[in-house]
C-alpha cells in the first residue's frame, strides 16, 4: 500500500510542478513566437513586393512595345487626320494600360494585406487570452500555496 502511495505522489508534484510553470513557459516562449510572426509577415510583404515589381516590368513592356509600333508607323508621312488618329490612339492606350495597371497594384495590394492578416489571425487564435493566462496564474500560485501547507 505504500508503494501505491509513493507512486502517486511524484505525478501529483510533476503536474503541480507542470502547472506552476505554465504561465512562465508561455512568457518565455513569446519572443520565439513574435519572432516567427514578425518573419511571417516579412516573408508576406517580399513576396507582395515582388508581384509589384512583376506588374510594374509588365506594365513597363508592354507599353515600350506599343510606342514601338507608334514609332514606326510615325516614321512614314501621314496626313492630319492619321495623326489625330494616331495620338488618340496613345491616349486611349495610355489610359487603359493606367487603368489596369493601378489595378494589378491594388490587388496585388489587397492580396499581401489579406496574408498578413490572415497570418496574425492564425496566430492571434491559437494565442491565450488573458483571462486563460490570469486563470493559469492563478492555479499556479494557488498549486504553490497547497504544497507549501503542512501536511
């Protein structure tokens, strides 16, 4: 019967033990954790950064493309009326490839800021809130006061 009893005693002082330091494991584990988040969001941002980059060398071609074509067409004589034509051309163009442009970018945008709040929000749920970490603190001083009484 002593036996039993000497076995039970050390997972009792085990998961006291275990409950005093939950709220300490979690504090010394925060750092590691912001840090994971903090590389998470970084990650995010330089990939968003490079789709921007990617729309901008896009944009960028394609326009250089066109004022190729305009050029070359410039270069034989034209009437008024085909030159008029001609700049309003570039002008439709111009503001298309603006239109859509700007666009890519805003989506581009959206997409990094939806990353990085969807990666907070993970972490943000899986983190406990302070009534659960005042309620661990609480166990703990209370598993710290019931050991420390006489027996």
């Amino acid at each position: 019967m002593t036996s039993k009893t000497r076995s039970s005693t050390p997972s009792t002082s085990l998961e006291t033990g275990n409950a005093m330091l939950a709220p300490m494991n979690y504090l010394a584990d925060l750092p590691r954790k912001q840090l994971a988040l903090m590389t998470q969001s970084a990650s995010a941002l330089f990939r968003g950064s490079e789709a921007m980059r990617k729309i901008q060398q896009q944009a960028a071609h394609r326009a250089a493309l066109h004022q190729d074509e305009v050029r070359e067409r410039l270069r034989t004589p034209c009437d008024l009326s085909e030159l008029l034509m001609i700049q309003g051309e570039l002008v439709r163009f111009n503001l298309q490839e603006a239109a859509q442009y700007w666009q890519q970018l805003t989506d581009a945008a959206l997409k990094v800021q939806a990353d990085v709040v969807s990666q907070v929000a993970e972490d943000a749920q899986a983190e406990p809130t302070l009534d659960s970490l005042q309620r661990a603190f609480q166990a703990s001083l209370a598993a710290g006061t019931s050991s420390t009484a006489p027996h």
